[in-house]
C-alpha cells in the first residue's frame, strides 16, 4: 500500500498530538505502539520519553531570551543537532536550522566516547543527526527534518529574536578535567666521599704527609 504524501504528514501530526498529551511512547515485543502519560509496568517494553518536559530551552549565547511561545515549543520539544568536524552536511544542517529560526543546542561527537554516546541517543552513527524531543532523525534531510519541526510546532519563518545566536557546540560526552601536573621534589645529592682528616702511614710504617 501505497501512502501519499498528505496523508502520511497528516499521520505524523496525529502522532505528535499524541506526543503532546503523552509523555511515553511504549513499544510491546509484538510491535503494538501505545502512548501513555505514565511509566510502563512491562520491564520487556521498549520505551521512549516524549518530550523531554522540564528540559530547559537553550541558553542564547549573547544572554537574550527567547519570546514566550518559542520558549515553550523549545522545552516541550527541545531539537538538538549532532555534528562532526569537517563535515558539509553538518554545515548544510546548521544552517538550515538558522535559517528557519529554531532555537538549538550543538553537540560534538569527536571521541569514542561520543561516538558511544550518539549510538545510544540515535540508534545509529551517522552525522548530522537531530532530535526534536524524543524523535532522532539520522543523517541530513531538509524535507524530513522540515516535516517533523512542522508537526512540533515550531514556525515556518523565524522568530527569534534579534541579537539571539545558539550556544557554542559542546562535546556529547562532557570532558574530564585534566590535573594540573605535580612539580617534582629536588633530587638528594649522593654524599660525598669521606677526606682523610689525619697523617697517613706509608708502606714502612713511617708517617707523613703526602703531597
């Protein structure tokens, strides 16, 4: 069976508005998908956390705000965007993101611990990945990612306010800090050895001083 396009958006936003009334996406072992505002009982239940609710909306690195809807949709619906360096369709993400105005935090994969990480959180290991609340959408597709920020909520054109710019891209998995390095203890001087401090006996057993 064939979906057409319109139906198939119209199925995404019925499920979004789901989402939005739910905070679990539960996945029984035969397949059967329910929604539900309350953690599952079945430990043998994939779950998923719709959402996100209580997460902070991104902190604009110049210290502006962001207007009250906007505010909402992003702690409702928080959308962050994994990224590597040098790569071009992390850039093409980037900046599709910023032109459409969405409030956004950048997360670096660089080490294996990253790498870890972004499997765990995306089920795969592909970059750019984005996550618009509890939806990972793998690899850059403007169409994809422009449907499920439709279905979210988020506006077409920005709204952002001026002078409002995402937070620096951070690692995935935060860093240990390194310690500072110890300065070494002076090394001890061996003793010298001890100087002769009286009149020496030579082979006839006569003493004198040697020169």
């Amino acid at each position: 069976m064939v979906i057409r396009p319109l139906f198939a958006a119209a199925l995404m936003l019925v499920a979004f508005t789901h989402q939005a009334q739910a905070q679990y996406k539960i996945v029984a072992p035969d397949g059967r998908v329910t929604y539900t505002d309350r953690p599952p009982a079945d430990a043998s239940a994939k779950v998923i956390e719709l959402g996100r609710r209580g997460t902070a909306p991104p902190a604009a690195s110049t210290g502006v705000a962001l207007p009250g809807e906007l505010a909402r949709l992003a702690e409702r619906f928080p959308v962050t965007l994994f990224t590597a360096e040098k790569c071009a369709p992390c850039d093409a993400g980037r900046q599709f993101l910023q032109q459409r105005g969405i409030p956004y935090t950048e997360r670096l994969v660089v080490s294996n611990d990253d790498v870890a990480a972004l499997e765990r959180t995306v089920s795969g290991r592909t970059v750019p990945a984005l996550t618009v609340g509890g939806q990972a959408l793998r690899g850059y597709s403007q169409s994809d990612w422009t449907s499920y920020l439709d279905a979210a909520g988020y506006p077409r054109e920005s709204r952002l306010p001026r002078g409002w710019a995402a937070p620096a891209p951070a690692p995935l998995v935060a860093r240990a800090p390194v310690p500072p390095p110890t300065a070494s203890a002076p090394a001890i001087p061996a003793p010298a050895p001890p100087v002769p401090s009286g009149p020496e006996t030579g082979p006839d057993g006569a003493t004198g001083i040697r020169f």
